[in-house]
C-alpha cells in the first residue's frame, strides 16, 4: 500500500495517480477513470475531479493508495 501525504486539504483522483506513479500522465489516469478501472473507497469512481481527502483508499489494477 502507497500513501500519499496531502499538502492542502484535498487532492484530486487524477492527480493522486499521477503522483503514485500508477498513471503515466493526466491522460491516461482520465481514460482509467472514464474506463471504471479506480475505485475510491470501494467504489467505483468516474470522476477524474473527485476530491480525496485524509482517509480515503485509491484501488486501480492491484494496487492500493492510502490518502493521509
């Protein structure tokens, strides 16, 4: 399990997966998005601009990304 260490108060999904390295670029974190692939405490999440905050888990393709 990654963590990612908030700076503000929140983080947005495709920025939290760009920043764990589990997509490349904004692009292909959108299309992983848009595709159903990510799932944001269980659920699945299609909005790239979804807003992370302390305590949410991230699941895309196996792995998993604590938010703190």
């Amino acid at each position: 399990m990654q963590t990612i260490q908030l700076r503000d108060d929140y983080i947005k999904l495709g920025q939290a997966l760009k920043a764990a390295g589990l997509a490349e670029s904004g692009v292909d974190a959108k299309f992983a998005i848009q595709d159903g692939l990510v799932k944001v405490n269980g659920n699945v999440e299609l909005q790239r601009g979804k807003k992370l905050v302390a305590g949410d888990v991230v699941e895309y393709e196996g792995n998993t990304l604590y938010i703190k």
